[in-house]
C-alpha cells in the first residue's frame, strides 16, 4: 500500500460540510487520491419514513405559516385534523412524479395508497431521495410539478385518510 500525503484536517473540513449542509455524500479527487465522505442522508431512516424526503403535515396548517414553519420542524409526529392530509417536501430540490422519464408516474389522483408507497422521488445534489407516504388513503390532488424545484415545506400530494 502506497504511502498517501494525507491531511487530516482536510479530511475533518469534508466532514464538517457533510454533517453542516446534512449532505448524502460528498467525493473529492485529486490526482491519485478519492475521498468519499458519506453522511447520515445515505443510510435510511431507522423508524421514520420523514426523514427519506417527505413530510406530514395537516392541509389546514398550510396556511398558517407559523404552525406551518412549527410541524416542518418537529415533523417527528405528524399531527392531522380532518380527512385531507398533505405530503410536503423535507427538502430544498427537484421533484420528480416518476422513476424516470419515460416510467409512469408512481401516483396519480385517485390511486389507492398504503404506508411506505413511493409518490415521488427529491432529488438535491445528484442524490435522489424516496418520498414514501406515512398515511394510507386516495390521492386527491397533486400540487406538486414535476421536474420543478421545490422547498422545504411545499405540499406535493394530497391525501384524503381512509377511514378505518
């Protein structure tokens, strides 16, 4: 094995942007050295699926902004009131209705939902991350546009609970 000039406070610099900008992965190269970095955004969510690129949050909040800015951050326990829940970017990216260009969409208004269905992929900094749905229900309406920049926050798809 090849003796590497190595920096390690380069290295700490590369650590400190992963776990600053909470980034999936970042790789550096220089001539014959390659530092992969990777953060906790590559390894899925141990119990919660929020954390994957989507957020719960009641369509009545969407108009509150402070209640609003309140459940984008403590987005742990999605807390709904009614039958309409919306599915909102954890986020800042680009929102993609389908796998790939030519696939189907992964949802359309009217399908059927369970928990863990995939309605959507955000995609930040070449890293595509799954937005499952948390709740169980019929897609109502879509706000979301694909291949269009989102924000935390932005409400994508709209649920309507199926109740039990």
């Amino acid at each position: 094995m090849n003796n590497l000039d190595v920096d390690v406070s380069q290295v700490k610099k590369l650590v400190e942007l992963v776990e600053e900008h909470n980034l999936a992965e970042l790789t550096v190269e220089d001539s014959d050295l390659s530092i992969t970095v990777k953060g906790p955004a590559s390894q899925p969510p141990a119990a919660m699926v929020v954390q994957a690129g989507a957020a719960v949050q009641p369509a009545e909040a969407v108009g509150e902004p402070e209640e609003a800015q309140e459940e984008i951050a403590g987005a742990a326990q999605p807390r709904f009131e009614g039958t309409i829940v919306d599915i909102t970017a954890a986020l800042v990216g680009v929102f993609y209705r389908a796998p790939a260009p030519d696939a189907p969409n992964f949802v359309e208004v009217g399908d059927s939902i369970e928990v863990g269905t995939e309605v959507g992929l955000i995609e930040a900094m070449k890293v595509f991350s799954p937005i499952p749905s948390e709740i169980a229900g019929v897609v109502v309406d879509i706000p979301g546009q694909n291949a269009k920049l989102v924000h935390q926050g932005e409400v994508l798809v709209r649920v309507r609970v199926r109740e039990e």
